[in-house]
C-alpha cells in the first residue's frame, strides 16, 4: 500500500486477520517465486494485490511474457478492485474460502494468508481448516491455533514435484505448540527451508511481528532450516543479512527456541550451554500458577467505600493483589505495599451474615450471578481456588517482577503464583531470580504479544532457568533498587552475588549474558 491506512482500514483488516504486505518485501519474494517464463503461480489470499503487483513488475524486468497467475480471494470488494485495476484475469480469479479449493497443479505458490484465529471463524471454515490439517499432518491440528497454518499446508498440495512457496507468516511459526507438526510436514516435503525475520517493521501500520517462510524443492526432505535476520526491508534485496543460521529442524518440532538462541552471539549460546547442568528451571524451585478467576472484578473486589456501605466484615475479606501495576515501584517484598485490594470470600460452610447476604443480593441483581466463570459455580459467589501463594510475580510487562508475598495476599488471574515447598526460603528464591541470566532465561523461553509486552504464562516461566543463591543477604539491595524503580538495575545487581560469586564466571561472560538481554529486547521491542 502506498499511503498510510486509516483506523477504519486497521480495524477491519484486524477482523479479518488481514495484513496486507509493502511492495517491497512482496517484490523480494516475488524475485525468489518467479523463476521461468512458463511458471504457474497461485496467490490463495490476495487482499489487495500486492503479490499480484510485485508479480507483474518481477515479470516485466525479466521480460518474463508467458507467466501465468492464478489467484484466490474471500472479500468480493478486494477481488473487484484487483480484477479492475488489471492485476490479474477475471477469468484466473475465485472468489471463496481457499480452503474449500480443489487443488491443481501449479508451480510455486506465493502469499500472506489471514492470521485469525480459527475460533474466531465461523464453524463451516474451521471444520474445512482442520480437515486440511488432519489430511496431511498425523497429530492434527490445535483448535487453539490460527487459519495461516492450513492456508501453508493446502498450498502445498497445489505444488508441483520441485514446486516451492514463500509466504509471510506470523513469528509465532517459530515458537509455538500447534505449529510444531507444521514444521515437521515441512521437513518431511520440501528439501530447503528458509526462513527471514526483519528487525525493521514489515507491517508500518500494524503491530505485527512476521517472518518469511521460503520452502523449495517440493516433494524432497530438509533436517535443517536457514535462518537469516535483516536490520531493514530494504536490505532484503540487496541480499545483506545480519545473522545467517543453520537450524535443526526436529529441535523446532521438540520445542526448542533456537531462532530465539539463533540471534545471540555463538560465544554466549556456548556460555549457556556450559550453565545449563548447574542452574535449575523454575519448575523445580516453585509451582506456577495462574491466580484465581473471579468473574466480575468490580464485585468481588469491593473498593473501601463499598465496604463501609454494605458494612462487610473483616473477615470475609482477604487481602489481593490483582494487577502488575501494584506491584511496580514497591520493593521485594508484598508486606511494604502501601495499599492492597481486597476479595469478598466468604467462607464456603455456615451460611451468610446479614451484610454478606445484602452484598450477594447486591451483585444478583446487577447480573453479577449471570456472568461466565460465576454461573458455572455453585454458590456462584464464592470465588474457587483462591490460595496464597509464596511469590507473586507478573504476567505482562516489559520486564517481569517477582514479589516476596511475606503480607500473606492473594493474587487474581493477573498474576502468576509461585508456590514453594515446605521449608523452602521465599526470600532466598526471590534473591536468586534477580540476575542477568534470569532476565536473558525470561528473553530466550517466555513469548511476547504486539507492542513488545512479555507474557509469562505457567509453561513458559516453568522453563526460565535460575542460578541458585547461597544467601539472601543482597535481598534488600534488590529491593531497595525495585523500590526506585531501577527494575533493570535490580537483576543486575544480583549479577555480583550470583553470577561472579557463585557460578564464578568473569566479568567478560557477566557481560555477555547482558549484551545479549539488550540484544533480544531489542528485538522483542521492535514491533512497537
């Protein structure tokens, strides 16, 4: 697109998952496509023409006369404006579900399929989705997963023996668990891979970090992938990669972030390798996980005023933390908080007080009753699995904050919850977490949303491994430093007492393990 998209155009490409590609990384893939004169080449999903386009000026610098593209779209206003504006025939057009497409023969396949989640599609398109899946992948496919994998995998049943295919995919081809049998297919039908992540924006409209997937060599076999990054777009032409990388195939199936890995320095990836025998994944320090659900924030999180009107008692209120924004600027430690939520929680046997029962008929007839997570329960009032943890430690943010939850709160599903066992020394755990290779751990395992925010679910923070302290003793530094807001300055100060302390490493690898925190930030940033 040549200008800027209005929030309009945003927004419903956002609905359709949508995202429409710049001429110039459409031009680069459509360079790599286009290799004869009598190619055949099939758009799935061609929004508003780009590849398309890109084709038809590739073609014209080759001088390229007898190319012949063939292209499939959903929206209608798209498909007349590409036929109107001489992209492509209208008899080479159909308009319709990809998916529901027989497959014939072509050459190469070229695109950037939605990205919408399949459960955000109506029931007749998921069922042909996973059906595509379930043809060509033995395990399926996760209904949790998104439409752009089936669009790869039918693609492909379009090819040609030697035929090959470029599409720009979500980065999260490269990290998540529903595309593991994806990469297997892969490996088991093309005999070279390559994927390209370009550090500069591809999408200048939209929060969306992306890759190219090349895959040549149709009905061969490939046990490794080349991964090449690019600072700009416009480098891609001019074939000038940062980093070149071999990956093995069957790791990216196992779950391995080795394109993660692949963007630190080889020196650090060996230093890491050499720590893995003695430091621990969070795992086997504490459990993880997600804290209680309540079903209506406002209700069940009644403010002092509330309280005072439907004169609650003490009792029935449990004192909560229940955002990552409490826990900011506040120390190590819950019991320095300077305020704290609360959750109504009655108890579950002797019936209600008077001021309960008020309270409860309260939240019945504002259809508190009726909301998801409380219809389900029964008394729908009394929030379950409400424990207290032993480490509070946040779910989205830049940079993670673990808490000492010395203050005894509970925490909402906001939050993760660290549970430790019995004799385990919360303060000791907390003074371990905060170092430099926890910080890299957290880069290298737990994934991102747009705009750069970490995302620490159970899984992925259960992997985050940790060089275990002797001593809590810099505990208070660490908290001093949260206390100031020096986040950043927190993990590092661990670095002294840990990492040069304990594990003895010089200051050479020390630095190392925080260039490379720079490195991935930098990166995970970058769709901001």
């Amino acid at each position: 697109m040549t200008t800027a998209l209005s929030e309009r155009q945003v927004s419903i490409q956002r609905q359709m998952g949508a995202y429409y590609t710049p001429s110039s990384a459409a031009e680069y893939m459509a360079d790599w496509v286009l290799r004869g004169d009598q190619d055949t080449i099939l758009e799935p999903s061609f929004g508003d023409g780009a590849f398309l386009r890109a084709l038809k000026i590739v073609a014209a610098k080759r001088e390229l006369q007898q190319m012949h593209v063939r292209g499939v779209e959903l929206d209608e206003p798209a498909v007349g404006a590409a036929v109107s504006g001489q992209l492509i025939h209208e008899s080479e057009v159909v308009s319709g579900d990809f998916l529901a497409q027989p497959p014939h023969p072509v050459d190469a396949v070229i695109g950037n399929p939605p990205y919408v989640r399949l459960r955000h599609v109506d029931s007749a398109a998921r069922s042909r989705a996973l059906a595509v899946a379930h043809d060509r992948l033995p395990s399926g496919m996760e209904p949790s997963g998104s439409i752009w994998m089936p669009f790869v995998i039918h693609a492909s049943n379009f090819l040609r023996i030697g035929g090959r295919l470029a599409f720009v995919l979500p980065y999260e081809l490269t990290y998540v668990r529903y595309a593991r049998p994806l990469w297997q297919f892969l490996g088991q039908n093309f005999s070279s891979l390559r994927v390209v992540r370009v550090f500069e924006r591809v999408f200048p409209d939209i929060l969306q970090d992306v890759v190219l997937l090349f895959a040549d060599g149709h009905g061969g076999r490939s046990s490794t992938v080349e991964f090449e990054t690019y600072e700009a777009v416009a480098d891609l032409a001019l074939h000038r990669p940062a980093t070149v990388s071999t990956l093995d195939v069957e790791r990216i199936v196992q779950g391995e972030r080795d394109f993660v890995r692949a963007l630190l320095a080889q020196e650090l990836r060996d230093l890491l390798d050499r720590l893995a025998p003695i430091t621990r994944p969070a795992a086997e320090v504490m459990k993880l996980r997600i804290g209680y659900v309540s079903g209506d924030k406002t209700f069940f999180h009644p403010s002092p005023e509330t309280v005072k009107a439907y004169k609650l008692p003490r009792g029935v209120l449990r004192r909560a933390v229940t955002t990552t924004r409490s826990l900011r600027g506040r120390g190590l430690f819950t019991s320095h908080m300077p305020s704290y939520d609360t959750l109504f929680h009655p108890a579950s046997k002797g019936g209600l007080s008077a001021a309960e029962a008020d309270y409860v008929a309260e939240g019945a007839r504002r259809g508190v009753a009726n909301r998801y997570k409380c219809k389900v329960r029964d008394p729908w009032y009394l929030v379950p699995g409400v424990l207290t943890p032993d480490l509070i430690l946040s779910v989205f943010s830049s940079t993670p904050l673990l808490m000492v939850n010395d203050a005894g709160c509970v925490a909402s599903n906001s939050l993760l919850c660290g549970y430790l066992s019995k004799g385990s020394d919360p303060a000791l755990i907390a003074a371990s977490w905060y170092t430099s290779l926890t910080l890299l751990e957290c880069e290298l395992r737990v994934h991102s949303l747009g705009g750069g925010v970490m995302v620490m679910i159970p899984g992925e923070a259960s992997e985050v491994r940790i060089a275990m302290a002797s001593t809590s003793e810099h505990a208070v530094l660490i908290d001093q430093r949260l206390k100031s807001g020096d986040i950043r300055g927190a993990y590092e100060l661990g670095d002294e007492a840990v990492l040069r302390g304990g594990l003895a490493l010089s200051d050479r690898e020390v630095e190392l393990i925080r260039d490379g925190v720079d490195v991935l930030t930098r990166w995970r940033e970058s769709a901001q």
